[in-house]
C-alpha cells in the first residue's frame, strides 16, 4: 500500500493513503473530538466537532477531519485558535435546543456532550437559545425508553440499527428544523419489530436513550422480610463492571462483584454460569438427538433474546431450528423457583429472583410467555451491568476497596465452558466440549476455529466419524447474512450459534457504555472476551458436564438431560411473528 507523508501539529508522519485526518491524527498522538463518527458505521460528518484546520498548499482551512482524506505533505492543525473558536460554536448551537436537565439526567459523568462543554470552556450555554421543540418521552418498549428533548441528532442510534443490526426500525422523521428521530409512522418503539438489542443505548453520546431501570424495585424487594431474594450474574458482567469504577477495559472483577451484591443485601449470590453449563448439558442433548433421529437442523442456540426475536420477525419459518432451550438467564430463574426452592424448603412466591446482566434483551425476555416453570416467572427483575454499577454507589460502598469473595453454593459453582458464554463463539466451543465427549468419550478443550470477533466464523469437525459443519454469527447483519445462505441452499451446517450483539455479550447493549473516541480505535470486545478465556483456562474444570453441581442437580432432580421435568422446566417456546407487529 502507497504511503503518503502528513504534518500533523508539527508531528510529521507516514500514513496509508486513503487515510482520514482523524486516524492520522491518533496515529500522531493527537485526538480529536468527534459526536456522530462511528468507525465503518457512521462516517457522515454531520456533528462538525471533529473540524481541523488543513493546508494543501492553498492556505489553511477548516474541514471534517473524520472524512477528510489526507494528502501528500498535508498540514493539519487539530488545535488552533480557529478550530477551538469552531468546535465552541458549534457545541453552543448544540446545546441551543438540548434539554440541559444534567443533574437528572442518567449520563450526567458519563456523556460525550457534557464533557465536550467542559473541555471546550462553555461558560453559557443559553448564548444561542430559541425556538425548540418538545417530545414525548417514548416508553413503550420493555427495555428502554427514549427522550427526544435529549437527543442532538448525531443519527449513531440509526447508523447502528441499521447497519450492524440489520434491523432499522428508527431513522430520521420530518426535515429542518422539525428533524427527529423516531419510527415509521410514529409508532412506539414497543409497536415496531425491535428486538431490544439496546445497541443504540450502547452508542448515544448523550442521555437521550436509556435502559428502564429497576433499581428500586429490587431494593424495595430486599427490603421485604417476607421475600428471599436471589442474584445471578452473567458471564460477561465481571468483565465490564470495573468499568463504572474507573478500571481499564478488560479488567476481571468477579470477586469484587459477588462481595458488593453482598452488601447490597441479597440473600444468595449465585453464578448464571450455573445455568450455562446446564443449558449446554440440555443443548448438547438437543443437538446430538436431532442428529440421530433426523431431527430439524441446523440447530440454532437460543441464548439471545435479541437474536431470538430477530428470528421470530425476520425468519420466522426459522423458528423451528431453534433449540427449545430456555436462556441460561431463564433456566437459572426456573431452576431457583423449583429445585433450590423445594431443596430450601421455601415457597417460590416468595422467591424473587433478579439477574444481572449485560443485555437489555433480557427485560423483555423476563415477560416471555412459557417462562414460569413454577407458576410465577423464572426471573422477576433484570437489571444491566451499568444499573448494578449505579446501584453499588447508591449504596455507598467502596467498590475497589473490596476483598474479592466467592459465589455461594451449590448455584455459583461452574465450569471454564459457562464463563465463555460471554464471548461470541463460547456458546459453540462449549457445547462442542460436552458433545465431543458424548459421542467419543474424549475431553478436547480448546476449539479456536469458533473463537474470535469476527462477524461470520465457520469450521469442520470430524467427530466419530461424521463431519459436523458448525458456524458463528455475532450481530445481527451477520446473522441475516448467514441465514439467508442456509435458506438459499449456499451454506450448509448442522449447529449455529448466534449472538444478537457484535462480539457476544461482552459487548452487549447493557454493558457500561464507552466513548466514542475510545471505540472507534480500541476493540472493547477482544479487551473484554480475553477475561473470560483466562478464567476458563485457569479453572480446573473446563467442561460442563464435569461440573460437580450439575452432577447432582440431574441426580436429584431432573434425571437426565432431556427428561420429561427437564423439558417442562427448562425448555420454552416460540412465535412466529411480522415484521413491525407485536
């Protein structure tokens, strides 16, 4: 590749051509602030935060440095009286019409416009007020709520929507003035096809979209003597939660976790991961039946109510290659409210059951039909990684200071399989883990073929015999992509795995959110699945069927996998939805 020769600042450097001023200028030391870029995603150049000052021999003048391609022997300046003097306007004429209700506001601390102002001097910012027009906050979708009056039109929730997700069911109603973001016909989000992936939660820069929180529910519940009050944490949650506390991405914080739900007052502190390697044990099970039995395949996981969703809409003849396994999330409630609940000796009404977890599909997967294995719902409250974070300083307690504790038993005990459940690829590796030994007596531990963030990932295993054909999709252009191969006939598989988030859960739409300018040039994905796979491969049991709980929870209670109990509890049902109608 020809490379060309820039100035950035003075810093002179060598740079591919084709490169924007903004990746020359990172590449230079030198960052330079953006709203509505989103790397490969939404590279628009409408916000104009990112202006810079360019010289081609011409004279210096200002242009979007996000799109902006560099030129030979460019000279830019990413600091000059001029740009600061641009950026500060162009943030005031922001703040024109943002409703600036900060202290109230569930981003205030953690938002890309409210530090912009901050760093760029806005001493007023009323200096440009006028006209304004004025929303109704939508709620009526199970997860999230959005606020019009917040938002600033950077379109990233629409990029991400449309383009990553395949979905598009937001976009850009009236023009001018009138402009906003909405749906087609003004439909509530809640009337539309969205599948509560809540990736546009995870790109807003401001407050304007945020998951519906249930904080004080939960804590009203401890506080009932009457109730038991039960915790699950996801995978993925101890790999993001350090992030609401200041800690780099990547950080491993599952000990310091399980010690403030503690002193949150929960009464048990049990692992989802639990679950995880019961639903491989059932999983495992499906697919090695179907196979033998000339049952529906592809079989297709069913751990992400997103990706679940999706399916219901968009594929819904696809529905039947789903496994009938409930989510890990969901098998865990079930579990709680039927065997800790008769083993305890409590009634599982008076069992309420909250899950953490880094997905906002999970508030709406909670009020499923078929998911009440005890009479009353398997899980009564989800809460995101970031409320859990908000809610651990509500309490005053110090986070960092924390000594790490373990989970209780016998519902925290798992394996190195449940743990990578988190990372896109986990769910295939661990069930290819317990699979394999089925049908071969053998223990092989590592699949790398299926690990990794790319979108599509694809592999051949020959297991006693056969050739299983497997593959891998995260986010869910991906997956259409890779479903509509299977209906064309042009792919050919016999277990896929599908996660409705890129990346996996790690990067799932509850997960505390970071700034744009970090994202567009650090994978938080990789960052995030690396702590879950240095935790499978430091536990001395790597597979889920050797899981010692698991163990005794089919010998005292389900059987075996694929019982007649085991599908009444842990099994579910799906339906076969339109696109755009509930």
């Amino acid at each position: 590749m020809e490379n060309i020769t820039v100035k950035i600042n003075g810093v002179e450097l060598e740079v591919p051509k084709g490169t924007t001023v903004l990746e020359a200028a990172h590449m230079a030391g030198f960052e330079i602030p953006t709203l509505c870029y989103m790397k490969e995603i939404n590279e628009i150049g409408a916000c104009r935060i990112c202006v810079v000052e360019v010289n081609e021999g011409r004279g210096f003048r200002l242009v979007a440095g996000c799109v902006y391609p560099c030129s030979n022997n460019m000279e830019v300046l990413t600091n000059s009286p001029k740009v600061i003097a641009s950026r500060k306007r162009t943030l005031e004429l922001i703040l024109s019409t943002h409703d600036r209700k900060c202290l109230s506001c569930v981003r205030s601390g953690n938002c890309e416009l409210q530090k912009l102002a901050k760093d760029y001097g806005i001493e007023d910012a009323t200096v440009y007020d006028g006209a304004k027009n004025e929303y109704e906050v939508d709620s009526s979708a199970a997860h999230m709520y959005r606020d019009n009056n917040k938002c600033i039109l950077c379109r990233r929730c629409v990029a991400v929507c449309a383009k990553t997700q395949g979905i598009g069911v937001i976009g850009a109603n009236e023009r001018g003035f009138k402009t906003y973001i909405g749906s087609a016909f003004d439909m509530g989000l809640g009337e539309t096809s969205c599948v509560s992936c809540g990736q546009c939660i995870a790109v807003c820069p401001v407050g304007a979209i945020a998951e519906k929180d249930y904080i004080g529910d939960v804590l009203a519940a401890i506080a009932d003597p009457e109730k038991t009050v039960l915790v699950q944490t996801a995978p993925a949650v101890r790999a993001g939660l350090g992030e609401c506390f200041g800690l780099p991405i990547g950080t491993n914080v599952e000990g310091k976790m399980v010690a403030a739900l503690r002193r949150l007052g929960f009464d048990k502190v049990f692992d989802t991961d639990f679950a995880a390697d019961l639903t491989i044990m059932e999983e495992a099970n499906e697919f090695l039946d179907r196979v033998k039995n000339g049952g529906k395949l592809p079989l297709i996981t069913s751990c992400s109510p997103g990706w679940v969703k999706f399916c219901e809409h968009y594929f819904p003849d696809m529905t039947e290659n789903l496994s009938s396994c409930k989510s890990p999330q969901q098998m865990f409630g079930a579990t709680a409210k039927t065997y800790y609940a008769e083993k305890m000796g409590i009634d599982p009404k008076n069992i309420v059951m909250v899950s953490i977890m880094p997905c906002t599909a999970k508030k709406f997967e909670i009020g499923r039909d078929d998911e009440n294995a005890a009479g009353v719902p398997d899980v009564d409250y989800s809460l995101t990684t970031r409320e859990l974070g908000r809610m651990i300083e509500r309490a005053g307690i110090n986070f960092l200071g924390l000594e790490d504790e373990k989970f209780d038993d016998p519902l925290g005990i798992s394996t190195g399989a449940a743990v990578i459940f988190g990372a896109t690829g986990g769910v295939m590796e661990a069930a290819l883990r317990t699979a394999v030994y089925t049908l071969t007596g053998e223990n092989p531990i590592d699949f790398p073929e299926v690990r990794g963030t790319e979108g599509i990932k694809e592999a051949t295993y020959n297991v006693a015999g056969m050739d299983v054909k497997v593959a891998v999709a995260s986010g869910l252009a991906n997956a259409r992509e890779l479903l509509n191969k299977v209906q064309s006939g042009e792919a050919d598989y016999h277990f896929i795995e599908i996660m409705g988030c890129p990346g996996g859960c790690v990067n799932g739409g509850g997960q505390p959110q970071v700034a744009m300018g970090i994202r567009n040039f650090v994978d938080i994905r990789e960052k995030r699945a690396k702590v879950l796979y240095d935790i499978d491969a430091s536990l001395p049991v790597r597979q889920s069927h050797e899981n010692p709980a698991i163990k005794a929870v089919y010998e005292e209670f389900f059987g075996e996998p694929g019982s007649h109990k085991a599908h009444e509890i842990l099994h579910t049902t799906y339906v076969k939805r339109k696109v755009n109608e509930i």
